[in-house]
C-alpha cells in the first residue's frame, strides 16, 4: 500500500493552473448519456481516472463504440446491448446508481459490481424506486448491495418525492422515465447537483425544471449526441483553494472550472471564512465554465448546515481551513457524509484528532475548534477525498499519508501538481 510524505511550506506562493483533473459527475454522464444518442457523441477533456474510465469500459460491454486518439473520446451507440460479461463500476457510486436507472429498462440480463467498498455502500436508495415502477433489481441484503442483478423490464410512469437530496438517485430516476410509459415527476427535497438535467435537456430530451420538481417526458425518439469540453472538477480545483487559504501570503488560480450553482458552494463557505475569491466567467456550454482567484486572509469559523448537497465532497478539506481557522466551526445536516467513500464522519474526526485537533463528533456532522495542526502519520480508509484532505493539511505541518493509491480514482494529476507548491516523497 503505498504512501506519501508531504513538506510544509511556510512560504507563500503563487500558483496558477488549467491542469485541474475533469469534472468526474459530467465525465460519467457523458458516456452514459451518449447511450441514448442517434450518433457520435464528442467529448474532449474525459476525466481519465479510475471511476469515469471504468464507466467508459462498462458503456462499451453495452455495445458502444469509444475511439480514443488520447484527446478527444468518440462514443457511438447502437443501443444498449447485454453483456456477456459482469460490469465493474470500481469504487463509483454514481457510476454504479446511474447504471442501474440506464439499464432498468433495457433488454437483457446484467450484473454490476464494484471494488470492496462499493460492495458496502447502500444501494437501496435506487433499487427501491426503481423496483416501485417495475424495475426488476436485486442484490445481496434485499437489493441493498452489490453485486446487483437487473433483468430490463417496462417501467410505469411515476410521481415520486425523494427524501434525501441526492443528484445519483435524481439521476437514475430520471435515466429510467425517460423510457417509462407516461410523463414522471420527481421531486427532491432540496435541488441536488443538476448536470443530468442540464446535459439532457441539451440533448434535446424533454425535461422542465420547477423549483425542487423535475419533470420528465418519455423520449419518443433517440436524443442528439453530446458536444461538450468538460469543465474543472470544482471538488477536486476545491484541494488547491483550500491549499492557498491556509498558506500565509498565497494566491491560486483555477482555470475552466464549472461555476454551476450547485457546484461551488464550498467556495462560498471558504469566503464566508475570510479567503478572498473572485470569480471570473468565461463560457457557457451546459454550464457557465470560468476561472476562480482564492488569495490567502486570516480565517475564522462558520457554521455549514444548509445547501449541504451542494459542497458535500468539499467537506473534508474545507475541515482543514476549519482546523487553521480562529474558533469553533460546526458542520450539521450532513449524515450523508457517512455513506461516502469511507464513513467522513468519522475518518475526518479521527485524523484531525490525530493531527492534535479538537473536534467533536455528531450523528450528523461535527464540531472543529481551530487550532494548530501537527504532523500525523494518517490513513486515507481507501478514500480519495481523505487522502487528498490531509495531504493538504501537510502543507501546515507536514504529514505521512497512507493508502493514498484511492487517488487514482478522481485526480490522476494530483501530485504533478502538488509538487508545484510543495515537496512530496512518493
Ligand atoms: C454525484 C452526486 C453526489 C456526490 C458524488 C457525485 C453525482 O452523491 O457526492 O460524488 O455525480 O451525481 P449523492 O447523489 O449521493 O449526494
């Protein structure tokens, strides 16, 4: 299992990229999405990492052609095809939960499966609505978790309220009334990311947006291919905002990162905190597309307990401007942290406390109490955003970080780029 050691730095800098990995949401819908096209879709700037790759590898099992010249991926679909073989969503959730809405009506037999922690995370939040419209899905604890089993079936039209705000089971809701036999209606209870609306909508499907309720019109026809450039992941651009922030003197600029409202709510948590940010809008292609100046001020505590889909991956790192912040941060209403990757809950509690933080813990969230943070030898519990957290924290202290190979799975470049702003021992 591999580790990394990471340098502090106690001199400012000033660092400026467009090498931030591609959005990992977008990069998955893309090969999803191109499924249901009548043609080639174009995507450039693919996340190549672990979790969208697998995605890619699972949409051509289904039938799809991908021509990759290393820049530019091509998908063509014939539509969905059965597999002969199982379909490996990795350590994806959303690649996983977004398949079982694609699949729930296509003809054929199909398995999904994942690594060791996929096969722990809770599944039900999909398969029981899609089970309640007819689809046939089963798993191990009563369709709970994978390996999951989908036969295709016909779906019934439905109006369903959501109790959790969650763009992946928003998702696949609305991947499976796209095929369902009348209009549908799904309604969250506070709006999750939207890119699955924006990006079929696009595409020309006929989806109305109202407040928290989404509307959803059976397609009568296969949808118009994607053209899309896919912007900066703002969770992962969200490591290196957090990096200047707490650097004395520092200043990052993140270029062609998404500005979708649902996206950027961690960077308006870090304001509200005291960094300065500035937000410069250059395109809009599904998405408005820009880049982001955080400049390094004294920080001090908020309380983050609404909009918590909106900067609910940003919340282990923007823990760490909470641990250099004056005072005592809460975050609440956030429980959804604990069917993550890892349960965040408690693996940030643990390591902050291991880096000397005092911190307490909630069943929904906890309490951070700035401080000085102080090197650790700290495990990342095989989760991306954990590893990547407290190697940022290493920056204030200098940390050893292992299991950090999880890295893979969202942000490739990381390190490259890392190794711009401080030393790091592989
Ligand atoms: C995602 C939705 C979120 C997010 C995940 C990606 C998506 O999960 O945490 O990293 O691409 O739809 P939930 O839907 O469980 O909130």
């Amino acid at each position: 299992m591999s580790l990394v050691k990471v340098a502090p730095r106690s001199t400012a800098f000033s660092f400026k990229t467009d090498a931030i990995a591609a959005d990992k949401s977008i990069s998955h819908r893309c090969a999803m999405f191109s499924m249901l096209a009548n043609g080639e879709s174009v995507v450039e700037n693919f996340l190549r990492a672990e979790d969208t790759m697998n995605s890619l590898r699972i949409v051509e099992k289904l039938g799809a052609t991908v021509v990759d010249d290393g820049k530019t991926i091509r998908i063509s679909s014939k539509g969905i095809q059965e597999s002969e073989d199982i379909l490996d969503c990795g350590n994806s959730g959303t690649g996983m939960r977004l398949f079982c809405g694609l699949l729930a009506s296509a003809e054929g037999h199909f398995i999904l499966t994942g690594d060791e922690y996929l096969k722990r995370r809770p599944m039900k939040r999909v398969t029981s609505p899609l089970r309640s419209i007819g689809a046939k899905l089963d798993g191990r604890n009563e369709g709970d978790l994978a390996p999951l089993s989908i036969r295709g079936a016909s779906l019934k039209a439905f109006d369903y309220e959501s109790k959790i705000a969650s763009a992946q089971v928003k998702s696949a809701m609305i991947l499976a009334a796209l095929r369902a036999d009348g209009t549908c209606t799904y309604k969250e209870p506070e709006l999750s990311r939207d890119h699955t609306e924006r990006m079929l909508k696009g595409m020309g499907a006929d989806i109305s947006v109202d407040g928290l309720t989404t509307t959803i019109k059976p397609m009568t026809a296969l949808l118009s291919p994607l053209k899309i450039r896919v912007p900066a992941d703002p969770s992962s651009a969200f490591f290196f905002a957090v990096a200047a922030a707490i650097t004395p003197g520092s200043e990052v600029v993140l270029e062609g990162v998404t500005f979708n409202p649902t996206r950027i709510e961690a960077f308006k948590a870090l304001e509200r905190m005291g960094a300065e940010i500035s937000y410069d809008l250059k395109e809009d292609v599904y998405e408005p597309i820009g880049n982001i100046t955080i400049k390094q001020a004294p920080l001090k505590a908020i309380r983050v307990d609404d909009n918590i889909s909106w900067l609910i991956d940003e919340l282990p790192v923007l823990s760490i401007a909470m641990a250099c912040a004056e005072g005592r941060s809460v975050i609440a209403n956030a429980e959804e942290l604990r069917v993550k990757e890892s349960d965040r809950i408690s693996t940030v509690v643990d390591n902050l406390k291991a880096c000397g933080i005092e911190v307490e813990e909630f069943e929904d969230g906890y309490a951070v109490t700035g401080g000085t943070l102080t090197s650790a030898k700290v495990d990342s519990f095989g989760d991306h955003r954990i590893a990547m957290s407290f190697i940022i924290a290493g920056l204030r202290c200098g940390m050893e970080v292992s299991d950090i190979d999880c890295i893979n799975t969202s942000f490739p470049n990381f390190f490259t780029l890392l190794s711009q702003i401080t030393d790091v021992e592989l």
